[in-house]
C-alpha cells in the first residue's frame, strides 16, 4: 500500500509538471480570473524590464536582460516568476536601485522566496498572488529616475493594473495548484508609421501579431503598452481606457505593504515553520551575495588573474563555481572588478597567478564577503 501511494503520488507530480508546463491545469481557462491573474503580473514585470533596458550588471546588458525577458515568457505557475524576480533583482545593478533602502531589499527578497517556494505547497495562491502584485511594486519604486524610462503617465497605469490585480485575487483567489496559462508578447501598432506597442497576452490568442524579447528591448525606448496583459487597463465593461481618461488614478508608490503583508503572517499562511526557515535561509544567502561583494583593484603594473577558493580547499585546484567560472577573471592593471562567491561562507582563499600559456602562482591570502583588495605583484592588501 505505501508503494502504491508512493506511486500515485510520483504520477500525479509528473501529470501535474506537464499540464504546467502545456499551458494547461487549474486557472488556465479562457475568462478565468485566475489566468487574467497571470498574464498580469507576467505583463507587469515585463513592463519593469521594458523600462530599464541598461541597468544590468553585465557587458551587455541589454542582450542580458532579452533573456530575462524570453524567462518571464516561460513563466508556467507561480513558482516560475517568483524565480524571475529573484534573478531579475539580483542581476541589476546595485546603485540602480540606490533610492530603495537595504533592509526593504531584504524584506522583498524574502517576500519573493515567499512566493517562490510557497506556491509549491498548493495553498494560499490567492494570499502569494496578491504578495507578488505587491513585490511588483515595490520593485518597480525601487529604481532610481534617471534608470528607467517608465514615465509618471505609464507608471501610473501599471501600478494601477496590478493594484486591480491584487483586488481580483481577493474577490477570485487562484485554485490549489494553480497554473499560468501559455504566454506570448503581442506586438501591435496604429499603422505602418506608429512605433510598435508591446504587451503580454495568453498564447493561444487569435489574430496577434508575435514579438520576440529581442524586438520589446529594441524598441523599449519609443513605446511601450504600459499596464496591458489580458485584461489591459479596463473600465466596468471591459472597455480599453484612453490615458488620458482620467478613470486610471494610482502611481507607482502605491501601498505595497498593504499587499505583500508580514513575512511571518504570510509565511504562517502559507506553509508553517519549515517553509518560513527555508526562505530565510535561501533569502540570507542571495542577499549577502549581492549586496556584499568582493572588489579588487589591480594596482600593479602587469595583469593579474585572480581565483577563489573555499577557505577549506587545500588544494585550491578548481575556484569555486568551476573553471572560467564567476570567481575568476583576469584584470588589466589599473581594472577593477568585483565576484559574488555562491554559498554562505564569509571567508574564501585568494589565489593570484600571473597569466599565460603556462600561469604562474603569486601568491596565496584570505578574502572576507564585502572586503576591497588592492592587488600587487607579490602582495595584497585589504580594506
């Protein structure tokens, strides 16, 4: 009998994975308010990236944030995007989000694992929903002005779409098990003169016009459908608002507060003590990872490349993240750069090498998360 049930349980997981990832399950109809959930919080963080093409922490950013983009398309459930947020808080660049306090970053941080991994305990998907309406926000306040193109008529009515949203989560909470319908960008313009407009839309709609992340990113500068996904910005009888009706009255600080709630409540809501220790946990990790990196300056006169290794590695053979991986890199002298080591150790072992054919070893010290380095020929210093 415990075989069995194991059995069953194993094939309803697995039945359940792939009605997710189809477009189908709980909530994916046409005209349920569950999808219409969905496809707007999807659209909203689509719109944040829309408006902040260069304000990734990349070489690249905009080609970064096009996969960032073509992620949230993917999104299957609730899990899914609470994931993007994560990675798309993480990836921007940090004075980026200079007018958003640290402790509040840590907050939405937890928030989102949250919602990350309490969607996985199918119960409370309307209480996680109206959270994740809420981080939207939030994030959304987060940027600094001169980072976004999101103008005050825009962020306006995005806000006031995912301020619907939350309502609607209240009056139709999603069901247990709750998936997200296919999603696709539609892409729409007046005429063959007009810029493009974008928005999120289920991906069985008929008669749209497709768009890529790449085409959304390319044109994020000259207009962009703000607050649009399957439901768009409404009046009473589902009707398209002009922006300039004046029925679409909130901005973008809007109380976000009110909408994610308290950690602990939601937690205790949603999954109980062990839910609650595993966010915290993950949450702790990604932020110090984050927010604390290591910087190094290259002050000496030839280029140096520098590894890191776990502080108990006695052979200190391959860094952490692997080779070539995110703790190590090469700097010219005079460069900067600065690695975010994965896990939760505070401490790591720095290894300098001379690069080349064959990489000669300088000289070996103890880093600290959060430190700066001042790189030399035969030593290093720390701050």
């Amino acid at each position: 009998a415990l075989l069995a049930g194991a059995t069953f349980g194993g094939a309803a997981a697995m039945a359940g994975g792939l009605t997710s990832a189809l477009g189908w399950g709980p909530g994916t109809g046409l005209g349920d308010p569950s999808a219409e959930i969905a496809v707007g919080l999807a659209n909203g963080l689509l719109e944040i990236m829309a408006a902040a093409p260069n304000c990734i922490d990349a070489e690249n950013p905009q080609v970064e944030v096009v996969g960032h983009v073509d992620a949230v398309v993917a999104c299957r459930s609730l899990n899914d995007l609470g994931a993007r947020l994560l990675d798309y808080w993480y990836a921007v660049k940090a004075d980026v989000f200079s007018p958003w306090p640290l402790h509040m970053q840590q907050n939405w941080v937890k928030l989102a694992y949250l919602v990350k991994y309490g969607d996985l305990r199918r119960g409370g998907s309307g209480a996680l929903a109206r959270c994740a309406c809420g981080l939207l926000l939030e994030l959304g306040e987060g940027f600094r002005a001169s980072a976004t193109v999101l103008d005050t008529t825009r962020g306006s009515t995005w806000a006031a779409e995912l301020l619907r949203l939350a309502e609607l989560c209240d009056r139709s909470p999603p069901p247990p098990g709750w998936c997200f319908p296919g999603l696709g960008i539609a892409q729409k313009a007046e005429s063959a003169f007009d810029q493009p407009r974008f928005s999120m839309v289920r991906a069985d709609a008929r008669g749209i016009t497709w768009a890529k992340g790449k085409t959304v990113i390319a044109t994020a500068k000259t207009g962009f459908l703000a607050g649009a996904g399957a439901s768009a910005a409404r009046g009473d009888e589902g009707e398209e608002l002009d922006e300039g009706s004046g029925q679409v009255a909130a901005s973008p600080g809007a109380d976000f507060r009110a909408l994610t709630g308290g950690f602990d409540d939601l937690a205790a809501r949603v999954g109980g003590g062990s839910l609650s220790a595993k966010c915290l946990e993950k949450s702790d990790r990604l932020f110090n990872q984050k927010t604390r990196p290591i910087h190094f300056l290259n002050q000496a006169s030839v280029p140096l490349k520098i590894c890191l290794f776990s502080e108990s590695d006695r052979l200190c053979a391959v860094p952490l993240g692997g080779v070539g991986g995110s703790c190590v890199v090469t700097l010219d002298p005079n460069l900067r750069a600065q690695l975010r080591p994965p896990g939760t150790a505070h401490v790591f072992q720095l290894k300098v090498l001379q690069p080349g054919l064959i990489e000669r070893q300088l000289y070996m010290a103890l880093v600290q998360r959060g430190s700066s380095v001042q790189l030399r020929s035969c030593e290093c210093s720390c701050d």
